[in-house]
C-alpha cells in the first residue's frame, strides 16, 4: 500500500548505540500542535476535546507546544541537556489523514526534518508509532474494536518504517496500552469515552494483534531494527486489609500490568481476562501477537493502591496511606517500588530494560529572576534514578533512563493543568525555559552516580510534595 506514495532518502544508517542511554519522552499530541494545518485530520483527542466537560478548563491539543514549528529550539534544548535519545511518536493522522489510504506528504517531512536534526545534534530517534491520537476517522469505523485494524495499523508501520527506517532503529509499537484500553473503552475517562466491558476486551485483542503485525513489518522493513513496546507497570496494592480490596487488586493488576506484556511475551492472556477475550480469538491469534521483541519499555511512577468498585472491573483507584508521601497531584512517592518494578520485569520476562517515562508534575512558577527552582522535582528524579541504580547493582538490565517528559504539555484529561516538564512552558507566548531540574539532569548525564540511593537522598523524598 505504501510502497509507490513514498520518496526515496538515501542517509547514513544508525546502528543503536551500546552505551546506556539518557534521554528523554515526548508525544505528538501533546506537544505538536499544528492540528488543522498541512493536511492533519482529526485524531479522537481532536474529538474528545471539543465535548464539554471532557478536558478541564476546556483545553485541546490544536496548539500545544508548537513543537511542529518549533522543533529545532526544542532539539537545540535537548542538545544543551547532553541527552542522546529522544522517544517521540508519530501522530498517525497527521501522516495518513484517514488513517489509511492515501498519505500526507507535509505530516511526512515534518518527521524527516525532525529526524534530521535529531542525528545532526548526536541523538538518536526513538519512535513509537502509537502514543493514543487514533485517527478519528478509523474510529468512525470501530477503532480498536475493530479486528481489521490489525491490518491498517501494519500498513500504518510500514509507511513508517519505509520512510525513516534508513535513520530510525529504534521502534516501539505502542505506549501504555493498558492506560488508553481501560481509560478509553472500559471506564470511559479518556477518547473516545467508551465504558463498555466488550469494547474493552475487544479492544486489548485487536491492540495486541496490531502490535503482532508491526513487529512482522518493521522486521521485514528494517534492517537491524530494535524493537519493543512501552508498558506502564506499577505495583498494585490493596487500599485496605479487606478481602475485596485484596480481591479488587489482584484483579486490576492483570488489566494494568499483564493484559499486553502476557500475550506478547508468553503468548496467553493472564487469568481475569482470558475468558473475557476467548469470544474474540481466532485460531492462530496468539502466535502472530507473541512476536519476538528487544527489549521492554518501562514506564513507572508510583505504586497503585486498589479498592473494590462497582464499575465493570469490579476495582478502581484509591488513595495512598497517609503516611506514603505524594507529589502535587498526589501520585504516592515510592522509589523502593520502582526498584523492584524493575528486578521484578527482569526476573519476569528476561529483556534488557528501557525506562521510557519516570518524572513527575509540580506546581511549577517562575520566581522572581525569572527561573523555576524546582526542588520536589530534583528530589524526586534523584530519589528514582538512585533507586534505579540499586536494581542495576542488585542484576536488573537496565540500558537506558528517559524523563517525562522534555516539555510542560497538554496532560489530557487534566488539560494544561499538570506541569511534567524539564522545560517550562509558557503558552500563550510559547517561551521556553529550563528549569532547575534541567540543569540537574544535564549534571547528572555527564557525571552518572556509582552509589545506591543514600539516607539523605531517601530523607530528601519526604520533601516533595511540600514543595510541589
């Protein structure tokens, strides 16, 4: 399909570097902007945005960051960091409108210019394909409900693949499936607000089926590909000592943290979904999502705790106990659960490991030369990134560390409201400006710690949410 749409450009291959990686994460919706301009069509983020009620304050994605114009300032900020790997994804309709069909030949050399200038600042591209803008009009046709999206989306890869396969090696098939399936299909709180148990459980099989057929297609498309998918794997603890929380928990976690990586890796939905998904298997399912990958993209910020619920997977989110500090937006700090979220992949699925998001949001403002000292924030990366190094020494293969994220963004339902940002934003003039923890991250990649998490660093922790 995609074959005689694309253009030739002839680059010097980069192999995937061996050294462990400092880097950072982004995605195209939340950054990009640009929205109605040079052939983009709506994604269901363009959609869910302009239903009432649904985004607070009213906020949309049609500007962003203006990363789509403003993508060599925000290179030249990673550059000034020292990073060396930058995830990005590809807003799917901004390369085929339709979301298949014919492509958009402007949404294409954006990525080639991006891409470009990546390489010529020494960093190395890291795409996923899927960060959660489905073309609105595949939606039109089912979306993830729909078994035949297996097939667009690998056309989708492919396209992706030919174009930028002779610069990209790195690839991810999805980020946080768990997150855009419940959120969107079973509990109705992100796009395209869906609260259905069958749409849920027909959408985790078609996701793990389109992730299956990009893993055959970037194989067959790129030579020495390095391939993977992005989990969002934290622990699940029950909010209480009764046993339907416990209940609740057990059952939570296997929709968060073993719905995708089970079925890709081992070839078997764990034990709460199988009968649920039973309905919408075909014989030989399982082998074609059970694809051989490189590694496992990690995601992780804090540990869950679970109570029991009445919504159709019987458990929900409750609040930490008291004396567990939280951040601003009140996620529990927890590194010792990120260290063992981590030994815990490596004994479990036996892959080198790619920490593609950890940070987190604070009630950043400039003071009064201008900055943003942002100290719960430093705490906080210092705290996870010790806590990484002891499950390295302690075996875990661990090879690379990516913040969440390089830029404040549009955090989805939450709007502008969250600030993740290494680098402030100020969007009504579009200014960027590093704040404190940038220059702490840039410290820390050109002088990487040998040391496990200290007691002052540990101390250090309790301070954060206090100090935002």
């Amino acid at each position: 399909m995609a074959g005689n749409i694309l253009k030739a450009h002839a680059r010097t291959p980069v192999a995937p570097k061996p050294e462990f990686l400092w880097g950072v994460s982004t995605s195209s919706f939340q950054i990009e902007g640009a929205a109605h301009i040079e052939g983009r069509g709506d994604s269901i983020w363009d959609a869910y945005c302009r239903i009432q009620g649904r985004v607070k304050g009213g906020d949309t994605g049609d500007q962003a960051c203006d990363h789509y114009h403003r993508y060599t300032e925000d290179v030249a900020l990673m550059r000034d960091l020292g990073v060396n790997a930058y995830r990005f994804s590809i807003s799917w309709p901004r390369v085929l409108p339709r979301g298949r069909g014919v492509s958009n030949e402007p949404g294409l050399a954006f990525y080639d210019r991006l891409i470009d200038a990546l390489l010529a600042a020494d960093i190395e591209p890291w795409i996923c394909l899927y960060h959660w803008d489905l073309p609105q009009a595949l939606d039109d046709l089912g979306g993830w409900q729909n078994r035949d999206i297996a097939g667009w989306f690998a056309d989708y890869a492919t396209l992706v693949a030919r174009r930028y396969g002779d610069r990209v090696k790195r690839f991810a098939t999805f980020n946080e499936p768990c997150v855009f399936t419940l959120f969107g299909y079973g509990l109705g709180w992100n796009a395209p607000g869906i609260a259905d148990k069958a749409a849920l459980h027909k959408a985790i099989h078609h996701v793990n089926l389109s992730h299956g057929a990009a893993v055959d297609v970037l194989r067959a498309s790129v030579p020495d590909a390095s391939l993977g998918a992005i989990h969002n794997r934290q622990p699940c603890f029950p909010r209480s000592a009764s046993p339907e929380d416990a209940n609740a928990a057990q059952r939570f976690a296997e929709y968060w943290n073993d719905a995708f990586p089970y079925p890709q890796q081992f070839g078997c939905y764990p034990s709460a979904l199988a009968d649920a998904i039973e309905p919408y298997q075909r014989p030989g399912d399982m082998a074609q999502i059970a694809r051989s990958v490189d590694w496992f993209g990690l995601n992780h910020y804090s540990p869950h705790y679970i109570k029991a619920d009445s919504n159709l997977i019987g458990a929900t989110f409750g609040a930490p106990p008291d004396d567990v500090p939280r951040t601003s937006i009140g996620w529990p700090i927890v590194p010792g659960a990120f260290r063992d979220t981590l030994l815990d992949i490596h004994h479990r699925f036996g892959l080198p490991i790619y920490v593609l998001e950890n940070g987190t949001a604070a009630e950043d403002k400039l003071d009064i030369a201008g900055g943003i000292q942002d100290a719960g924030r430093i705490a906080y990366l210092q705290a996870y990134t010790d806590a990484m190094q002891e499950a390295i020494s302690a075996g875990a293969d661990v090879r690379g560390y990516f913040v969440w994220s390089l830029l404040d963004n549009f955090e989805w339902a939450s709007g502008y409201s969250q600030r993740f940002g290494l680098v402030y934003v100020d969007f009504d003039t579009q200014r960027r400006i590093p704040k404190a923890s940038a220059r702490w991250y840039s410290d820390l990649i050109a002088a990487p710690r040998e040391s496990p998490i200290s007691s002052a660093t540990a101390n250090s922790v309790n301070a954060i949410a206090a100090k935002g």
